[in-house]
C-alpha cells in the first residue's frame, strides 16, 4: 500500500475551504418533489449550481444534467472511476429557537463552524473537493482513472436523484460517500417508513414534525380549550435514544393532565411501546436483533386530520429482517385495537451489508487507522447512505458525531474537518490499487 501522505493544510487554504462550506450552508437546499424546471426545487440547484462553480475554478471537468436531477465534477480520463457520492440536500431547521443564529446563517466561531449541513453533507462535499483538488495539482492520479464526485440533491427524501444518475451512468468501478460516521461503514440497517392512523380523539389537536427521519424538537397541541408547545430536543432518526421526541413527550404530559386520555387507543399505544428511553418496540418487534443492533423507531411526524391522528414512523431494522416480516409483525399487533387503527407504508430503503474483510474495507480502514493512529474496526450503524444504492461502496467518515447530523447547531469541528481532509487524501491515492 502507498505510503501515507502527511498534509499540513495553509492557514489561507484552510480558511477559504471553510468560507465555501458557510456560502454553501447558507443555501436552504430542503428537498421538494416539484415537476417544474427544477425536480428537487430551486434552493437544491442553487447549491448544485455552487458547488459545480467551485469544481470549475479548481480546474474539474463538470457536467449538470439537462433535467437538473443532478451533476458531478471530475478529475482525469481513465476508463476506471472512484466514484465519491456525496449530497446537497438537506433536513430543515426544526425548532428555530434552539438555534444560536437561524439554521442557515452559518456561524464561524474558532474551533468549529455551525450550521444546517456542515456535518449533512456539505462540509463532506467540499473536503472532498479540495481532496481532489490536491489529487490534480500534485498529478497523483494514474493514466487508468478518474475520480468523479457525485452531487446528488435528494437524499434525505427519496434518494431519486442519485438513482437518475446511476441510470445514466451506472456504477462506478470503486465508490464510498462521506455522509457516515468514521472509522468507516460496513452495514446498513433497513429503513422502513410507515403512517400508523389512529381515530380521532374528540377536541385533541396535535401537531409535530417535518420530516419523519429527525427528532420532532416541538408539538403544538390543543385540547378542552388549552393550547401549549412543548419543547423538545432534535436529532438524527435513527438514533432517537440521543434526542428527546417532543410527540412522545406531548402525549404523556396531556395524559397526566388528563387521566380519560389514557383509554385513548393512540395513548395506549405510545405507553405501551415507548417507556422512558426506550425506541425498540419490543411488543411488536420481538427479538429484532443482530450482528448491526437492535431495532429503532423514531415517532418522526403527528397530524391531526377531522378524522385521524396519523403518526409517522421512521424504524431501523437490523439488516438479516425482511420488508415482509416487518409488516407483518406490525399489522398482526395492530390488529388488538381494532379496523380504525392500521398502518400504511410510505417508503422503504434495503439494508446494504458489505464483507468486512473484502479489499475496499480494507484499503479504507488501514488509511483511518494510520492516519489516526489508532486501530478501530468497522462499524454497523441505523443511517441510511448512499452505500446501499451500489455492491462496491461504503460510507467512509466525515465525523465521529453523526448524531448532531438532524439536530439544533448542528457542527463540524475544524479539528475533523483537517483530519479528514488528509484521510481523504490518502484514501484516493490508495484506491488506485484497487483491482476487483
């Protein structure tokens, strides 16, 4: 394996990298389903449109689809490419009073810079650029490759984009997306997002949530004439144990106001399957456990129709269950309250398992571990990445707080943000040796 490459980053180079990421966070790129000019919404292809401007003034070659889906930026011509995926989209704000600034007025204070996106992805995205950029300005790419990042704008919804561009250009030879937790990635628990609808609770309104894999950090809610917010604390869906759900905690404050609630389906649902800090479900999902962990449930989402109170649910399922199993647990259980309470699937996204003794694991883990110096081993996490859109692809760092990724202030600390720039580095040298 090639020797590692020490990289001692210039002040000036370091602090313009870190402008780039605040420009970049300030762009609210959310996600939209939009059938006009621009798919995923005008805000995710400002922040294409930056980040391809950047790639240009680096010397990349760049390309955006014409249907604005997509774009990537590239160094090289070889016929073999490293594929980096990386995302543009992201989470909204939540609770905008837990913020120091507003979520997107990106703060730089002298150890860290705080805003939506600088761990989830854009941080990522541009250390990989400049990852390259050194790559290109040192000739360390070989006459065989290209390495080809990848800026897909849907990935906290649908992942569509990068499967558009998957079907336009298919796999790349060798790949990883930094939008994980280092050391490195190896396995993927299912995602699986399900509405459960519950019947409407006679002068009870509640509502929560904008997206179902993040922590609701607030409810609002009005019953027998008495209206509060409840605060609560955000975070990333699939580690709901490291936030505090503000639907969770609506529910049981109403019902130790008022006792008749607790008769209420919906309550006895909540009591029932989510005692103090616990998300496993365990009366539904018995024994859901393996090698990657337990199963997890983030209560993402409540809405109160004239009818229904939908809850929306975003469960991480270790990776050897089924699409199949998981439904049908679910719907068996439901089956005790009755035909006005059932579930609804919305989406779902396969586990994705890679061996870990297989080249790409180790090529990556051995370059964190000495770049680092440390011998940590891969990791099995709840997150949904890239990974599992393609067989040869991991996710590979950017930071060890991949929990702060859906949260208030969320942050990436200068300190990783060089750490992973030399990782990176020596990761695209490394790859090169690749061969499957």
């Amino acid at each position: 394996m090639k020797k590692y490459v020490k990289y001692n980053q210039n002040t000036n180079e370091f602090e313009e990298m870190i402008k780039h990421m605040a420009n970049l966070c300030a762009i609210p790129s959310i996600s939209i389903e939009n059938d006009s000019k621009f798919p995923f919404g005008k805000d995710t292809d400002s922040a294409l449109e930056y980040a391809l401007d950047l790639s240009k003034k680096f010397g990349f070659n760049v390309f955006k689809d014409p249907l604005n889906r997509y774009g990537f930026a590239e160094i090289g011509s070889g016929e073999k490419i490293i594929g980096i995926l990386g995302h543009l989209d992201v989470v909204p704000a939540g609770d905008e009073s837990q913020w120091k600034t507003s979520a997107f007025v990106p703060v730089i204070t002298e150890n860290e810079l705080i805003c939506r996106g600088s761990l989830d992805d854009k941080g990522p995205v541009i250390i990989n650029m400049y990852a390259m950029k050194y790559i290109l300005d040192n000739n360390l790419l070989g006459d065989e490759w290209k390495i080809r990042l990848v800026f897909g704008i849907a990935e906290e919804t649908t992942m569509q984009s990068m499967k558009y561009y998957l079907k336009d250009f298919g796999d790349p030879y060798i790949s990883y997306t930094p939008d994980g937790e280092w050391p490195l990635i190896y396995a993927e628990k299912m995602v699986y997002h399900v509405d459960i609808s519950f019947p409407r609770i006679k002068n009870l309104f509640i509502k929560a949530g904008d997206v179902v894999n993040q922590i609701p950090d607030s409810a609002e809610y009005e019953y027998k004439k008495a209206k509060a917010i409840v605060k609560g604390i955000g975070g990333h869906g699939s580690t709901p144990e490291k936030g505090d759900n503000a639907i969770i905690k609506t529910i049981k404050l109403l019902a130790s106001q008022s006792k008749e609630l607790l008769d209420e389906k919906m309550f006895k649902f909540i009591f029932e399957n989510f005692p103090e800090e616990n998300y496993e479900l365990k009366h539904i999902f018995n024994d859901y456990k393996d090698f990657s962990g337990n199963l997890s449930a983030n209560l993402g989402m409540i809405k109160t129709t004239e009818s229904e109170h939908v809850l929306s649910f975003d469960l991480r399922v270790p990776v050897t269950h089924s699409i199949e199993n998981v439904t049908l647990d679910l719907n068996n259980y439901l089956r005790k309250f009755g035909n006005n309470v059932y579930s609804t699937l919305i989406n779902s996204k396969v586990p994705k398992y890679i061996d870990r003794e297989s080249k790409l694991v180790q090529i990556l883990m051995q370059t964190f571990n000495e770049g680092m110096n440390t011998n940590e081993k891969p990791l099995a996490i709840g997150g949904g990445t890239y990974a599992r859109l393609i067989d040869t692809c991991v996710a590979f760092g950017s930071t060890k707080y991949m929990h702060l990724m859906h949260g208030p202030n969320e942050y990436f600390t200068f300190k990783e943000i060089k750490e992973s720039l030399e990782i990176y580095i020596n990761a695209l040298i490394r790859l090169q040796d690749y061969e499957k």
